[in-house]
C-alpha cells in the first residue's frame, strides 16, 4: 500500500475523476489508514510504499505490478502522468529481496487488469492493458491468461469490474454490463455459480473489494452485496473511502497482494 500523502485529482484519465472537485487530503489519509488498519486487525501484514510528490495516484498500489508465485511482472502505464509509477515499484521489490522481476514490453497497469485465481489469470483489455501484454503474462508465469473485453468506461480496469472472492476454488463475483458479450459468455462457462453484482453496486465500484477467503472489504456503499456475500459464508467488511474514489479507486486500487 502507499499513503495518500500526496493525493490530488488535477487530470482526468477515466470518467471518475473531475479536476473541479477539490479533495479533502486529510480525509482521504483518515480514509486509508482505517483501510491499512483494518487489514492488520485481521492479521495481515501491510508492507509500505514511499509516496512521491510529482505521482499522486501512487495511492492506487494494484497497478504497479503483478505478483504471481513470488515473481513480479512490473507495470507499464498507459498515461504519461502516471508512468514513473512503474519504477518506483520496482525499485521497492528489488530492494525488499524480490530477484524474479519482468519489466514489461507492452502496457499492463498491474493488478488493475489482472485477477488471479487459483486456475486462471483473468486479463482485462478494452481501455488500458493491451491485449498484447495478456501473452507475455502467461509466458512469464506459466499460467493461462483469459482475456475480457471491457466495453463500459467507468469500468476501465478489470478491477472495477470483477474481484475474486477465493483464489483456491475460483469464486469470483462480477458485474456483466461491464464486459463485452463474448467475454460475458466466457465468465458464465468457466464462473457458472459466480456472485452477479446489480448495477447500483457496481456504479458504488462494489467489485474493487478485496477478498482474503473469508473477509471481504469493499466499498460500505455497495449495500446491495453484503447479504449475498453473508449467503456464501463471506464476512463484507464495509471501508468508506468517498475521498479515493474522486480518482477512480477504492479497496482494491489501493491495494496490491503479494503473492508468494
């Protein structure tokens, strides 16, 4: 996770983002740390990326890398504003002992655009993440790569969309208006008994939620999947965080899982 200590909304590079409204920088850092907070409270362990002044989306951790097996597949940003981003991430892998490292050669925007379960990598293409860079995910982690096709812009990431609610008997729940027909084809045959967000949930960006197995933080405004998710023995664990979700983020934007 990164602090939001320089958090700020003064360009537009996906509809949720309106540079005419102001953020309430100390609202947003009370925000993230009951996030960061909560997540201990649950006994995992939050490692901490430096926050830099000139990258105020950095507070949106998931996009900066790919952790599959312990090996990192880095980022490639698809807006300049946000390109530096990429190094800074992999300087902290390197330096916290990480040696099977992948520098991209086509635009991922990390766990934005890959979700990960215990048979697929789950790839989003439509707005950001080239097709291309579906390929050199699977050959970098020998795992097969499923491609979605996002077709609704306030859906620009995979991880708007979808969130994989336990990587060890692929449960995932997800929102079908954000996917193209074919795609929406391809989740029902491989997902046949996922969880299906109504579109108040998904327009809350309900599907950005994490998920430990058992513990689901999401957005306390997507009230709509607090019961289904109690029917499947879930615990929605609900984390306002209004202020992030001015860029276009909330839990699992703002958090990268470190897979060993």
């Amino acid at each position: 996770m990164c602090p939001p200590t320089h958090f700020e909304v003064t360009y537009s590079i996906n509809p949720w983002m309106d540079p005419g409204k102001p953020v309430d920088l100390s609202l947003a850092l009370a925000q993230w740390e009951t996030l960061r907070d909560r997540y201990r409270a649950l006994g995992h362990t939050v490692e901490l990326l430096e926050p830099r002044a000139d990258l105020p989306d950095m507070v949106y951790a998931a996009n900066g890398a790919t952790v599959v097996d312990g090996r990192v597949l880095g980022a490639r940003f698809a807006h300049r504003e946000r390109e530096a981003e990429a190094a800074a991430h992999l300087e902290w892998f390197r330096a916290n002992g990480f040696t099977e490292i992948h520098e991209p050669a086509h635009i991922n925007e990390g766990e934005g655009d890959f979700a990960v379960t215990s048979t697929y990598i789950l790839a989003g293409r439509g707005f950001r993440s080239s097709p291309l860079s579906h390929d050199e995910a699977q050959e970098f982690f020998g795992r097969p790569v499923i491609g979605l096709e996002l077709v609704d812009p306030r859906y620009y990431h995979l991880d708007t969309a979808l969130s994989v609610l336990d990587d060890e008997t692929d449960e995932i729940m997800y929102y079908p208006g954000a996917f193209s027909p074919g795609s929406r084809a391809v989740l029902a045959r491989l997902f046949p008994d996922a969880l299906i967000a109504r579109e108040a949930d998904a327009a809350a960006l309900g599907l950005n939620a994490v998920s430990d197995g058992r513990h689901v933080l999401l957005p306390q405004g997507a009230v709509g999947l607090f019961g289904p998710l109690r029917a499947r023995d879930f615990e929605p664990v609900g984390v306002d965080l209004s202020e992030l979700l001015k860029g276009g983020g909330s839990v699992k934007c703002c958090t990268q899982e470190l897979r060993p």
